[in-house]
C-alpha cells in the first residue's frame, strides 16, 4: 500500500510539472526610450550675427541631484515618495542631455564666439556652471504639473570667480501620465534655456566688463 502511494505521487508530481511546462513563458516589458528634444534655436536667431571679438563660453558638465541623474522617470504623487514610470527611461542620463542641449542653445544665440563643454580649465573667457536640483512630475488627482529646477553660475575663468548666478525654477502643466511626463520635460527645458539666453544677454559678459 506504501508502495503504491508513493508511485501515485510521484506520478501526480510528474504531471505537475509537465503541465507547468506546456504554459507559455511571460514576455518580459518592452522599455521605451526617450530623448529631451530641443526646439533649436531657428525663431532666436533669426536676422542675428556674433558679434566682433565676442567671448568663448565654457560649459560644465551639468551636475544633477541624486536620484535624478539616473535613466529613471521620476514622478511623486506626495512629499515623501518618488516613483518612477518602469517601462520608459530616458536614452542618456540628465546631466549628459541637460548639458548638450544648453550647449546647442548658446552656440545659437549668437552670444559667444565659441561654445565649449569641458570639466577641464580652458582658454575660454567665462564658464558656466550647473546644478539640477529638481526634475521630476507632481501628480495630485487628475492633473499634474512637471518641474525644473537649475542653479546656474556664471564664472571668470581667469579669476575664477562667480559673477553672478540664478536658480531657473520652471514647471509646466501636464496630464497625469508617461505622456505628460515626456511633454513636460521638454517644455520645462525649454522654458529653461529660453530663460538662461534673456539671462544672460541682459548681463552680457562685455558688459560687466565696462
């Protein structure tokens, strides 16, 4: 009787696991990727021309808070959770994007002779410096609202001293989904670089030299 108890189960454990192998295996998320678009600099530039001897600009890789200098799409429904959207991530960390897209900017606003990206001391005559502070979506019910925060400095690379500096605090609203997140991201940057230029041309490196 003992015996053929325990065929029987060894029988039925069989079957379990012949069964478990006839179901089809879970596909594992597909991720997409996502890029900051830059509006380019066509409308700004329009009928403008670098003026004689203008500056070189330095620019420093950016610099992001943690945790938002990772692939990761944060976004928070309260104060003290961030969450992320676990299919979508963006193609290249934040400061690098952050970084490229700023330079793209100033070398169209006809500003400076040259705009460089570098960590290291160069022969240009003014760095720019940056911190993100803040970059994620706040969700509060059915709507949400994207935010950009960037500390920005401005140096004398021959002194090495801090001319000025400003925090960019941008944020648009957004629907509360990866659509939004996307939408508003890019809007906020551009918020941001539009802001920086007028900033910038307004305190124009030739003039605080006058």
């Amino acid at each position: 009787m003992k015996l053929l108890n325990k065929i029987l189960a060894i029988g039925g454990l069989s079957l379990i696991i012949t069964g478990c192998g006839l179901l089809d295996p879970v596909p594992a998320p597909v991720i997409k990727y996502y890029k900051l678009d830059f509006n380019g600099t066509k409308d700004m530039t329009a009928g403008c021309s670098v003026p004689q001897n203008a500056p070189v600009m330095q620019i420093s890789i950016f610099k992001v808070d943690d945790p938002f200098n990772t692939h990761s799409m944060y976004y928070s429904k309260n104060t003290s959770q961030l969450m992320s959207y676990t299919e979508n991530k963006w193609v290249a960390i934040p400061a690098k994007m952050l970084t490229q897209v700023t330079q793209e900017k100033l070398l169209g606003s006809c500003l400076y002779s040259n705009v460089i990206s570098s960590d290291f001391m160069t022969s240009s005559n003014y760095r720019l410096a940056a911190q993100v502070l803040d970059f994620k979506q706040v969700i509060a019910n059915e709507s949400s609202v994207m935010q950009l925060s960037v500390l920005v400095q401005l140096i004398d690379n021959k002194s090495n001293s801090v001319i000025m500096s400003k925090v960019f605090a941008e944020q648009s609203s957004t629907t509360p989904d990866i659509s939004g997140y996307v939408n508003g991201a890019n809007k906020v940057t551009n918020m941001y670089l539009d802001n920086l230029v007028t900033w910038l041309s307004s305190n124009h490196p030739e003039k605080i030299e006058k």
